[in-house]
C-alpha cells in the first residue's frame, strides 16, 4: 500500500509535475468534448489538417518573439482560426471535393510552416516540443492560458449544445428549424481550432489528432447517447493523459507519445470488449446463435 502511495505522491513533489498533471487533465477533457463532433460529422481528416496547418502561425511567433514562447500561443491561436475558416470557406465550394479541399491546404500551410522554421538555425531544439509536446514544460502562464480557453470551449459546446446536436444528426431537421447552420458550421470550426491551440504543448502537433479522435471513439463504443458519450469521453481523456504522464515520468519516454499510446490503448480494449459493439461479444453472440 506504501509503495503504491508513494508511486503516486514521488512526481507530485516536483512542480512542473503538479502544472503538467493538471494541464493533461484540462487538455484531454476539452478534446474529448469537442471529438465527440469531430467523430459523429466524420471530420477527422479536418482536425489533423488543422493542427498541421497551424505550423505556420508558430513559426512566426517564434521568429518574432525571438524564441519565447508567449507569442508562440497568440500566433498559433490567430493562424487556426484564420485557418479554420479559410478550410471551411474551401470545403463548401463546389470545385473540389471536401477531402482534396482540405489536404491542399493541409499540405501547402504545413510546408509554408517547415520553410519558415528552417529559416533559423536553432529550430530543431527550440520548437520540438511543439511537434511532439512538452507538457513538463508547462509554465504558469501556459496554465492560465490553458485553463481560460478550455473553458471557454467547454462553455460554448454545452451553450450551443441542441444546435450543435440537432446539426450532427439531421440536417434536414436543422434547416427546417432554420437554425444558422453555416453559422453554427464555422463556430465549430473555431472551437476545434482553439482546441487544438491550446493542446498543442501537452501533445504537440503531430500527436493532436489522436486526442481529438480517440477517447471520442472509445466513448462511441461504449454508449448511445450523446451526453453520457461526452462525460465517457472526457473521463477516458483526463484518465489517459493522467496514466500517460505518469508512464513518462517512470519509463522516460515522451509525455505527449505515452498519453496517446494509453488512449489508444483504451480503445483497443472498447473495440474488443465493449458490451454492444464489441468484436469479441458479437463473435461470441453469433457463435452462440
């Protein structure tokens, strides 16, 4: 019992533990709640570009802020709105398909990104952790920042909670309830983008997708309900990002890879395990029938 104490209470006498903890907390709650749309409209592939397309946006506030990391988050936070929309805006025109849409953008803003990165010559050390995340890195500051806009995006969701849900499960519905859906379209697209703005140095950019995605199809797996797949969501969210954490701290490996690894690892389990649509259950009721 002392030594599973202790295996919980040692990383807390540190206080970027302390900052990091309640950081991933916050980080995989808000992206759970927000995934669950992300996961019900299919915009998965959205949500990746998007985190890469922000690339951009940090190059600048690292060259202009001289490496510091304040301007990091206010650039980053104006380039994926500016992005989001501009995806939005793309994807609605009767051009090009939605996916082809989105992966010109993703890719041609994730190489203006790289290009403005390697203009420094110090940027493999100084901005890593942007792509990987840094969340023993977290400041005060960071915190602050963290914890105002994830509440900002959670007040919004459960704000427009009926529209959003009424827009996800039928359309048809919404137009004949003449609710403002390229309105409520382009409002969702920001909340994703804030989102992954502030998850970026939890988990950094090439890891966002995951927590967008995952704990929301693990909590898809497990329920039918659209509230109660929220709060599954971001139980399983803050519950992986607090084991992953932990793993980081006693294996040494990346804290934003151990958070992602112990998410999918959870949804592994749900795949296989869940009680309505689970693999192993209908393998077991079919056989069985």
């Amino acid at each position: 019992m002392n030594e599973l104490l202790n295996f919980l209470i040692d990383p807390l006498s540190y206080p970027f533990m302390i900052r990091g903890l309640i950081a991933v907390i916050i980080v995989g709650a808000v992206c759970a709640i927000v995934g669950t749309y992300v996961v019900l409209r299919g915009m998965a592939f959205f949500g990746d570009a998007l985190a890469h397309a922000i690339l951009p946006g940090v190059a600048v506030g690292y060259l202009v802020g001289g490496g510091a990391r304040g301007p990091l988050f206010w650039w980053a936070m104006l380039t994926a709105v500016l992005a989001s929309f501009g995806i939005g805006a793309l994807s609605k025109g009767r051009q090009l398909k939605e996916d082809t849409a989105i992966g010109v953008i993703f890719a041609g803003m994730f190489a203006l990104g790289i290009a403005l990165i390697s203009t420094t010559s110090s940027y493999t050390v100084d901005l890593t952790h942007f792509l990987f995340g840094d969340v023993l890195g977290v400041s005060r500051t960071d915190l602050l920042l963290t914890a105002i806009f994830g509440g900002f995006v959670v007040f919004a969701v459960f704000a427009f909670y009926k529209e959003f849900m009424v827009l996800s499960f039928d359309p048809v519905l919404a137009a004949t309830m003449r609710l403002p859906a390229g309105l409520l379209h382009y409002l969702l697209l920001v909340l994703i983008a804030v989102t992954i703005v502030v998850s970026l140095q939890t988990v950094g950019i090439a890891l966002m997708v995951a927590m967008l995605v995952t704990p929301a199809a693990t909590a898809y797996l497990l329920t039918r309900r659209l509230p109660t797949m929220m709060l599954t969501g971001a139980a399983i969210g803050a519950l992986s990002a607090i084991s992953g954490l932990y793993l980081s701290f006693y294996v040494n490996i990346a804290s934003g890879a151990a958070i992602v690894l112990v998410c999918t690892t959870f949804f592994i389990l749900a795949f296989l395990f869940a009680p309505s649509k689970g693999v192993v259950w209908s393998y077991l009721r079919n056989r069985g029938a």
